[in-house]
C-alpha cells in the first residue's frame, strides 16, 4: 500500500516523531497507522534502553495547586533545545496535571499513571525515542494545608518552589515562595534543622575556630621575629619570594621552626570555653542563613520573614515547603 502524505501527517501529530520515521513506519506497516504507532513506540524504547547511562541534566520544572495541595515535578532532558520544545514542556505540564488531579504522594504513583495507550512512564520512554534523548522524572514534592501558592522562577522552568500556610494570605505567600526561591532555606525554623546537620555545623565551626587562633599566634610569633607571615605562609611562596630576593634561607628555616613550634604550643593550649563560645556564635549565624523564618526578608532586609509575616498577619504560619531547581548552586 502506498503511503500518502496525509497519512505520514496524521502519524506525526499523533506520535511527535519526524517525518522519516513516521514514513518508515507507515511503510513497515503496510500503511496501518494503529501498527505503525507500535513501531515507533518500540524504538522509542529501544533507543532510551542504550541512552539510560547518560547524563540528563537539562530538562523543566513545572508547579501547579489545586486548592490545598501543591506539586512540584521535572521532567530531564540531555539538552536545553529539548527542555525548551514546547512539545516537551507540555508533556511535562500533563504530567503534573495528572498527579495534582490524582493528588499523588510519590514519585512511583506519578510514574504509575495512565497516559494515552500507557502509564506516565511508557509516555516518556516513547518520548525519549522521538527525541533521541534521555529523559526522566524527578524532583517530585508535594504540600498540603489550608491555603497553597507556587512560584515559577522568572517563568523559565527552572527553578520552582511550593509552600503550605494555615490560611490564605496571598501576598505574604507569594513573597515567601519567592524568598524560599532566592535564599534557598533548609527548614522553617531551627526545630526544623536535623540534629545531624547542626552536630556537623558545629564540628566545622570548632576546628575552623581552633586552626584560626593558632594561625593568629604563628602570625603574631613571626612578626615578632621580624618575619612577613604572608611571604612565608607555604612551601611555594618561600621558594618564590627566595628567588625574588625578599627572603633569605636562614629566614625560611627560622620562619619553619617558628610555625612548628607556636603550632603545637598553641594547639595544645587553647581554650576550649572561648572556642566554644566562638563556634556556638558561628552556628547560630548559620541557623540564620538556612532556616526561613529567621532570614532576612529579600523585600525588606531591615527585617526577618517572621516578622514580615507578622506585620501582614499574626496568625499566618508556614506549614511546609519544597524548592527544586535543576541548576547547580
């Protein structure tokens, strides 16, 4: 049977594949559009099989509520030309239509749901063979609560961030869920912060204090000796400053001794109130930085999101929040 132009249309629009493809399949299938949607399908899966071992760091992230829920979802590609076609971007938006209207909780359930012939997943395996690209699903988040809002970061599908408040405010969630996009907090509050995250805080926070005070000491001790800590402050630069003729051998030598010595002196007598002290300082400025009530509001930086928040509504509180960017910060 020969294969018509109109045939070969009708099968791009049905399946996104190009036109040489779809020709071949017509052809293959003796001009049977049902069978030659089969076709394709199957080397879309053929093709994503080989291509399951590459990197897919490009892609769209896409926010939607619906009343009391709010999702966040990507869907990633190898290149940007793929995560800007606008078929893609609508694969990816009926995606999230799917799982807000089914209200899903994971990642699985998204992936589990009926799309066209198929599930969800299918879908995008006979996407990626269209395409000849990796694709994948990640960054599923959900919240719930009385009132949602979602942010889409400049509407370029990168960046999307979602929160949950006990009751409507639309213009403290909506400057929330642009604070939480541009300052990226870990939690709500410093409740909200894992015991684990806050022991590490303050183990860097202690050696960072200890080794600083013993570099005051050595700085001090070789100045005393008439010695600039910057020229001989490693191996390399007492070499260059040596050739340059700022420094001498016999200074390289004392200046080595001098370190070594004040170093373990130093070390061995530090005391451990004051570097606590200082390290407790360090870990309530980075509880500061990380927990969102406590930073400083990005529309107003005289003041804390809390008492923005406060100022708006004295009742209004975040219930939960979740950002995800497929850009590395």
């Amino acid at each position: 049977m020969a294969v018509t132009m109109a045939d070969i249309t009708k099968l791009r629009k049905m399946s996104g594949a190009g036109m040489m493809d779809c020709k071949k399949a017509l052809t293959e299938s003796d001009g049977d559009i049902e069978k030659a949607m089969e076709i394709i399908r199957k080397k879309g899966q053929a093709i994503a099989a080989k291509r399951s071992d590459r990197e897919a760091a490009e892609g769209c992230v896409l926010a939607k509520k619906d009343g009391g829920f709010a999702a966040i979802i990507a869907l990633k590609c190898e290149t940007d030309f793929v995560a800007k076609n606008e078929d893609f971007v609508a694969l990816t938006q009926a995606i999230l239509d799917a799982a807000v209207a089914n209200k899903c909780q994971t990642l699985d359930e998204v992936k589990a749901l009926p799309m066209g012939k198929g599930t969800i997943q299918e879908a995008i395996t006979d996407r990626s063979g269209i395409t000849g690209e990796k694709m994948e699903l990640d960054g599923y988040s959900v919240v719930e609560g009385a009132y949602t809002t979602v942010y889409n970061h400049m509407g370029k599908n990168q960046l999307c961030t979602i929160v949950a408040f006990n009751k409507e405010s639309e213009e403290a969630a909506h400057n929330v869920a642009m604070q939480i996009a541009a300052m990226n907090p870990i939690a709500i509050d410093e409740a909200g912060v894992p015991e684990s995250v806050k022991e590490a805080e303050i183990q860097v926070a202690i050696e960072k204090t200890k080794a600083e005070q013993v570099q005051k000491a050595v700085e001090a001790a070789l100045k005393k000796a008439g010695i600039n800590p910057s020229h001989v402050d490693s191996e390399d630069h007492m070499e260059s400053n040596m050739a340059k003729g700022w420094i001498t051998a016999e200074d390289v030598a004392k200046a080595k001794e001098i370190i070594a010595t004040v170093s373990a002196e130093k070390a061995a007598n530090l005391p451990e109130q004051m570097i606590q002290n200082i390290a407790n300082g360090r870990l309530s400025k980075f509880l500061k930085e990380v927990c969102l009530l406590n930073q400083e509001d990005i529309m107003d930086g005289k003041k804390t999101v809390k008492e923005t928040m406060k100022e708006i509504d004295p009742e209004l509180q975040i219930l939960s929040f979740k950002r995800f960017t497929l850009r590395a910060e």
